[in-house]
C-alpha cells in the first residue's frame, strides 16, 4: 500500500479513483483511446484476419502437442 493513499473502499479512495478517470480521459487527446483500439480490429487492417477463439484453440493444441513430445521423450529415455 503506498503511503499517504486512503484505505481501501473508502469514500476517499473512490473519489480519488473518480478525479484520476476523470484527469486522464481529459488530456488524452482526439482519436486516442477506445477508439484507435478498435482501429486494430476493422476491416480495413491489413493482415490475417482470426478470432479469439481460434487463437485460443491454437494455443491450447500447441500447448497439448509439446506435452506429448515431452512425455513420449521420457518414455523414449527409460525404455533404452
């Protein structure tokens, strides 16, 4: 906990919260933000286009696949 910071859900600590949303939406400029985030995600990205879900799915088969090569290469050592 950092000195000299209010406790934890007190109401000091949520207006404190409210004046920096509030500090740093303000100085953050147009286009900045939310919607230069969304840029990333339009049509008009260049790129290959994937879901979440299929990176995920990928993650999860890349992930499974380095575990069976660890386990066959275990078995592989104690057989011989």
């Amino acid at each position: 906990m950092v000195a000299g910071a209010p406790p934890r859900g007190s109401a000091a600590a949520a207006a404190s919260l409210r004046r920096r949303r509030n500090a740093g939406g303000a100085g953050a400029g147009a286009g900045a933000g939310a919607s230069s985030m969304l840029q990333f995600y339009t049509d008009d990205a260049p790129g290959l286009k994937i879901s979440p879900n299929t990176v995920l799915a990928m993650s999860i088969g890349f992930i499974a696949a380095v575990a069976i090569l660890h386990g066959i290469g275990k078995l592989y050592l104690t057989s011989h």
